[in-house]
C-alpha cells in the first residue's frame, strides 16, 4: 500500500498549515538546534519556537493511512515514497531490488531502495506508521522524471502493477500531484507547487483516478 512521500522544502511552517488544513495531525517534529537535534513535538506549536534558530530534519503528519514527512532545504526537493508492506514481501522486494542491481539501505525501521531516477524507494513494515490503515488513503501519486521507465521498474519491484503510481517526462524530477481519498472534494497547490486532491475513493477506477471537474 502506497502511504508516504517526503520533500524537502524552504517552506516548512507553511507546508505544515497548508495539510493541517487538510485535516493531518503533527506527530513529530525533530529540529537542529544549537547544535543538537532536539524534539518540538506538539503540544507545542510553532508560536513557541519560531523565532528559535531551528533546522528542521523532518515534521511527521498523519492522516487516516496517509504519512506525509518534510524537512528543511535551501529548495523544494522530492526525496522518497513509501510502501507499507509485510515482512515477508519485504525480504522478496529486497532480493528482486538487490537483482536489478540497485542500491539497498536496511536498518530495523525502515529500508531504502535506490532508483536511476533520482529518488528512494521505501520499505514500511510498522503498522504505527499510518494512524488507520483502514482511513484515508493516498491514491496516487504522480511523479515527472527526466527519462521514462519508472513506472516498469516499480512493477519489477514489487511485482504487481502499481496504478498508485502516474509518470510523466520532465526536465526535472519532482512530485506533481498527490491524490487523497476522502471528502469534500478539493483541488490545491501546497506551498512546494504539489498538486493536492481529495475525492471520494469511488472515483478510483480499474486502478485510475477518474478524471473529476474539481
């Protein structure tokens, strides 16, 4: 089950309001600060830290089965999506990634896959990760890279089709559009230029999203 994306963003308090206001709740915030990595998490909010000089390693939000993380960068940068998965299917991801010649990284929370087109893959096995694998969803995700071939290789990986997965050619990679099950539906921009929806979850069909007028 796709569950996760994570950017990195000049933009953080105002990435973290914009999915508030779409219903996802802070559950942890990890900062720099004076030189030590210190922990903001709610309840404290950003009135009692802003004008501290802190460089925010990630902000964890959740919604339904949804895990949204982002984390401070010079530029908006897309860095990873997440599968949550069983431990089983992990160890097979892993060998068939390990076969196709692709860089692994395994500690015992999550594992990290390599791909040629500029961002990870990751591993979730901890049902903790999401509040409600039964909630809200992420649908999709659409993904532009520089090449074709992503949405192949994704299927190699997992060995199944991934329609969660929409590609397109771009310049540059980035994420460009997420899609949320749930209600209203709602057609924004978050402050990193991602395209983000909601619909209702019939709308998905054979896979797809179907095309709505939001």
């Amino acid at each position: 089950m796709l569950f996760h994306y994570h950017l990195w963003t000049p933009f953080v308090e105002e990435t973290e309001r914009f999915y508030q206001q779409l219903g996802f709740q802070v559950t942890q915030r990890i900062g720099k600060y004076e030189g030590a990595f210190t922990s903001f998490d709610p309840p404290l909010d950003w009135d009692d830290f802003r004008e501290q000089q802190i460089l925010f390693r990630i902000i964890e939000m959740k919604r339904g089965a949804i895990n949204i993380t982002f984390g401070y960068g010079k530029k908006v940068m897309f860095d990873h999506i997440g599968f949550l998965v069983t431990e089983a299917d992990r160890l097979k991801v892993i060998d068939r990634a390990e076969g196709l010649g692709l860089t692994v990284q395994a500690n015992e929370r999550r594992t990290f896959i390599g791909t040629p087109f500029g961002f990870r893959v990751e591993l979730q096995t901890h049902p903790d990760a999401v509040e409600s694998e039964t909630g809200d969803q992420l649908l999709q995700l659409g993904i532009a890279t520089p090449k074709p071939g992503l949405e192949p290789l994704l299927s190699q990986l997992l060995d199944r089709a991934v329609p969660e997965i929409t590609t397109s050619v771009s310049q540059r990679m980035h994420a460009r559009k997420a899609v949320f099950s749930g209600t209203p539906a709602l057609s924004l921009q978050d402050p990193n230029g991602l395209e983000v929806r909601t619909v209702n979850p019939l709308a998905l069909i054979n896979g797809r999203i179907e095309d709505q007028n939001l």
